[in-house]
C-alpha cells in the first residue's frame, strides 16, 4: 500500500487544518471538497475561514497538496482515504451518516471497477456507535470487496476543539485508532506518528470500542463542566468565589484542573451534539442516561441564569463580549453569549456586542464606552486590564 500520498475528504473547519498538517509533515496529500469556490479559493491560497496559524501552515505545505473537487481522484492517485466531513443531527439527536456515504459510495464504486488490490478508508467525521457495520455493509455491496480482503476501515475520530484545532491534532492526549485488522491499525499508526509531536499514546482497538469512546469522552467533560457550573451556582447563594474552590479540587489527581471551571453554559458544535447522541446510544440499548440527561439540564439553566442576571437592567446599554461560543473562532452554534444577545434583542433590551472574529457595528472602543453593563461571556482578562471600566456594571461569569 503506497503512503507516499494519501487523500483527505471534507475541507471543512477541522479536515482542512488537518491536511495542512500532514502537508507540512512533507506528506503529499490530495484535498477533495464538493465546494468548488473553496476548492479555488485554496487553489490561489486563500483560506476559507479563521483558524489560528491555517494560512501559516497552508503558505508553508502548498507544494504538497492538490486541491481537487472530483472523490474519483482518491482512488485513481492514492491507496489511503481520511475522511472528515461534517456529521450533523437527525432530529432524535443521533447522527447523520449522509455526507460520510456520499463520499465512501463514490470511492466504493470506483473501486469496483479498478484493479487496485487494496484501499483503507480512515474515517474521522464522529459517528453514531454501531455505524461502522453499517459503512462495511455499504462498501462491500458496493465495491463487490470483502472487509479486510480488498479494503480496510479505521476509526481515528477528532478530538480537537475548535481555536486550536491545528495544537490539538498535532499535541493530542490521547489517539483513538479503532481498526478493522491489525495491518491496516499499523498503516494508520504510521501515518500519524508523522504529525504527533508530544508522543501521545495511541490505543488500538476494535471498531465499535472506538466509536463508543469518541462519544463517552464529550459526554464525561461536559459533565464536568456542568458540575464546575454547579459550584459556582452553589458559591453565588452562599456569597462567595468559586475559584478557590473549584482550583482546590482540580488539584486533586483523581479530577485535574482541565474543565473544572465555572463559566458560561458549554456551547459548539461538539458537545452539545454529543451528549444527545450519548442519550440516543444509550436508549437504543435500553438504558437510561441519567447523568448526562442532568448535565443538559444544568447546562440549559446555565444560560436562564446568564440572562437572569442581565434582565434586571431593563433600562441600561447592554454589551456582550463574546458572541461565539469560545474565543478564536467565529461559530456561534449553541453558544451562551449568541443566546443571550438574542433573547435580549427578542425582548427589546437595548443591547451590543462585540467579537474580536465576528463583524459587528462598532469597534472595541466604541463597545465599552457605549454599554453601561459589560457581560463578559469570553474568559478574556485583556479588556478588564486594558480598558478603565470603573463606571461599567461587569458581569463576569468566570470570575
């Protein structure tokens, strides 16, 4: 199997970041998108939205990418296929497999009529637990090949967030590598190793353990968010700060400081998305979510407080720093400050904000001198250093 060259489909806010990775890890790499004006934008070395240190690695790898928008390419130039595109929600909250299928039918048909002895599919877009059968099931009928004779599948789902995406594919805790055969998990070790930099363990395992773990992990930090959210609740009642106390548990080993912080509601487009498919797995097999059934719910007062807080100030000016849900990046789904700018403008407070990625209609300066209360739904301690807000009401969630 040639690794000189492998392709990745879906350049989207985490596939194409990821392909200018392993470019820049002198790996020769076909980029396949159906958009065709951001396939030429790429071409021309454009990057198609903000992500810290993109348009560096893009500038830096452009001679090791080919931008293409025909998924023919993948099989006629290479042996190997990641693939990463978006995976939205049905309505029940499970998710939707649509894209992942538009791309392994067109590889699959292909295959059928190609002499190519063997083809590995890394899928990287989360899925539903159980959907890797499902995918098997349609390259076979498809390609008229047996699993792990004429093809392999590989499950290394995404782990990064959104701001630091390109850090977090490359300095990852943990790789996840469920595989079809133990060939096919050496050939993707082997590829990733080129682009780890913090020798992360890799742990190997069976298709449908991988897919469990993807959505278990998302599930248990959003718990801990929503029990630091918790203690913070319980500290405003008694009157004092949750920071002592939640710092003082995070030193405790059995819990460690990462998302042990009170703060805003947890929003984007991986943890409230994967804690309903959480829920949804664990109905189908007839159990009870409970504990994450309960993070929702803290997570959802979260935001009633927020604007609880905020409401009293009927007749102020009102300013949110922060409309997406985390700093560095422009995406707003589920995201505390854009729920709240909006629940606001629904009910006729007059209301601003302002985001260092997100147009808006007045500059920085501008947005403190024209608010009366500063709603601070970013943690970001600049404004409060740099700017004198002596005459502003400051409402901090993170402090």
């Amino acid at each position: 199997m040639n690794l000189n060259q492998i392709t990745l489909i879906g350049l989207g806010k985490l596939g194409l970041p990821l392909l200018t990775i392993f470019a820049n890890n002198q790996q020769k790499i076909i980029g396949i998108d159906t958009d065709i004006n951001k396939i030429k934008k790429l071409q021309n070395k454009e990057v198609p939205f903000f992500e810290p240190d993109l348009e560096k690695y893009l500038n830096n790898s452009f001679s090791n990418v080919i931008f293409s928008n025909k998924i023919d390419d993948a099989v006629q130039n290479t042996d190997i296929a990641i693939i990463l595109v978006n995976t939205p929600s049905n309505k029940d909250g499970s998710f939707s497999n649509k894209y992942i299928y538009q791309a392994i039918d067109k590889i699959s048909k292909n295959l059928k009529k190609s002499k190519k002895q063997d083809f590995l599919f890394i899928i990287s877009s989360t899925v539903m637990p159980q959907s890797l059968n499902k995918i098997i099931n349609r390259i076979e009928k498809k390609s008229n090949r047996k699993l792990n004779n004429g093809f392999g599948i590989a499950y290394v789902p995404d782990l990064v967030a959104l701001g630091s995406v390109i850090k977090d594919f490359e300095n990852p805790d943990v790789l996840i590598l469920g595989e079809s055969n133990s060939r096919y998990g050496d050939i993707v070790e082997q590829i990733y190793k080129k682009i780890i930099k913090n020798n992360a363990p890799i742990v190997r395992m069976s298709l449908i353990e991988s897919e469990i773990t993807k959505i278990s992990l998302n599930a248990y930090i959003t718990m801990k968010i929503s029990f630091a959210n918790f203690i913070g609740n319980i500290s405003e009642k008694l009157n004092c700060s949750h920071t002592n106390i939640t710092k003082a548990l995070g030193y405790d080993k059995r819990i460690s400081p990462y998302y042990i912080k009170s703060g805003t509601a947890f929003g984007g487009t991986c943890f409230p998305r994967d804690t309903w498919a959480f829920i949804k797995l664990c109905k189908k097999i007839g159990l009870n979510a409970l504990q994450i059934k309960a993070t929702q719910k803290i997570n959802q007062n979260q935001n009633k407080i927020l604007f609880d807080k905020v409401s009293i100030y009927k007749d102020k000016k009102i300013g949110i720093f922060g409309l997406s849900f985390k700093p560095n990046t422009t995406v707003t789904v589920e995201s505390p400050g854009n729920i709240l700018y909006n629940k606001l403008k629904e009910k006729n407070y007059s209301v601003i904000y302002f985001d260092p990625l997100i147009p808006s209609s007045c500059s920085l300066n501008d947005f403190i001198k024209n608010s009366d209360i500063i709603v601070l739904t970013h943690p970001d301690k600049k404004i409060i250093n740099n700017f004198d807000l002596k005459n502003k009401i400051i409402i901090n969630p993170w402090n």
